[in-house]
C-alpha cells in the first residue's frame, strides 16, 4: 500500500522569504500522480500544484514549484517570495493512475504542515 | 461555475440520530467520494462511487453508508452517529478515478456528535 509522509508538522517563513515543505511517499508504482494541496483557516480544500510521475520536469505554478525526485520518492514544494495568504496548512497527496489492487481514485494523504508566515 | 456543494456545513447531533449530509456536482463527474479529515492523519477516504449506483468502501467506512442513485449525488448517510465520528468530512469529485485530472473538493461539513 501507498504511503505519503510530511514529517515537518510546522514550519515558519519570513514574509518575503523562500521556504521547503517536505514530503516523501512511498510506492512499488510507476505510474502516478502526485499533488499539494493549501488548507487556509476556512479549511477549503485548493490545489496548488500538480506532478505527473512520467514528467521529469518539475511542475511550477507562479512562485509555487516542486523538487521532483522519483527514485529517492520524495516531492517537496518550494514557496518563493512568501506572502501572508500563503499561511494555512499543506498537504501533499498520492493518487495511482492504475485502479484495483487496492487502488480505489483516491487520494492519498500525508499528515500535513501547517506553515506560518511572520510579517 | 465548477463547484461541489456540501451540506450541512455545521452540524451538532446527538449520539444515535440518523443523519444525512448530501453532496452535489455540478460538473458531470463520473468518480466521487467522501473523506473524514482528522489531527495528525490528512484526510481519509471513507467511500467512493465510480458511476451511478456503484459504490464501495474506502479505508475507513465503519459506521457510514452512502448512495449514488442520480450523476450528480452522493449522500453520505451516518445511521447512527457515534461520539468517534465527530470530524471534518469533505466530498470530492473528478472526471474518473485514474488520471490526474482536477479533483474538486467541497467546503467541508463540520459534524460533532456528543
């Protein structure tokens, strides 16, 4: 079974400042997805950026970019120029492009990181 | 505008009173689904419906039923709640449940048992 670990539970940035959210997954699967998502206090759910396994390019989304790293399993999310609504909390996700064998479309969660951002 | 909408959003009940808290798209997806979102374990998948009327269990479905008798419905249905079910419930949707297509989440439904 698939696994997704954060094992920052907080971080905190400067405004303005670049910070690294960690995620490491694990997985005997070739083909997936992999995602982050932002939870502000109002606890919606947004998607910030999305990787696709087979793509060796890093995905960017404006100042959001990941540090795609498929052999050693780990997908980290790069936050550049840090602003006030960037604080909420992070979840990086799993999902299988494959169904069956206990692939059911669902995402796969890590624990999240809640991350502060100090003015 | 794409939207998934969930209702109740607040909710407190007491232990043993059926509940219902619908979920609707309106974006003609196929693939929709429930998550239970609690400290220190992410969200949860607790049932799943790949089309009209099939539906199966996630990882955590104890205590919960659910229906998918129109596209654009899937009701998640507490029989009888109990005080470990108080938690942030989330449904999804998206077009199928193998790409990495947008997945849409609702705002969330907030449900206390006491």
């Amino acid at each position: 079974a698939q696994t997704v670990t954060q094992s920052q539970p907080e971080m905190s940035v400067q405004e303005a400042e670049t910070v690294t959210l960690s995620c490491t997954y694990d997985t005997s699967e070739s083909d997936y997805y992999l995602f982050w998502y932002k939870q502000p206090p109002s606890r919606q759910m947004i998607l910030v950026i999305r990787q696709e396994a087979y793509k060796q390019q890093n995905a960017t989304e404006n100042r959001f970019s990941v540090n795609f790293q498929k052999a050693a399993k780990s997908f980290s999310l790069k936050i550049s120029d840090s602003q006030l609504g960037d604080a909420a909390m992070y979840f990086c996700a799993y999902r299988s492009e494959k169904w069956g064998s206990g692939n059911t479309g669902k995402l796969i969660f890590g624990q999240g990181t809640t991350l502060q951002v100090k003015p | 505008e794409a939207q998934v909408t969930q209702n109740p959003r607040y909710l407190i009940t007491v232990t043993g009173k059926k509940l219902t808290v619908t979920c609707s798209q309106n974006m003609n997806h196929e693939y929709m689904s429930w998550y239970r979102q609690d400290p220190g374990l992410g969200l949860r998948q607790i049932y799943y419906s790949m089309n009209v009327e099939v539906t199966d269990k996630g990882d955590v479905p104890e205590g919960y039923k659910v229906s998918r008798k129109e596209k654009r419905n899937f009701p998640l249905i507490l029989e009888s709640p109990s005080p470990n079910q108080t938690s942030l419930y989330f449904c999804a949707s998206s077009r199928d449940g193998v790409s990495g297509n947008t997945i849409y989440f609702g705002e969330g439904s907030w449900l206390t048992v006491v």
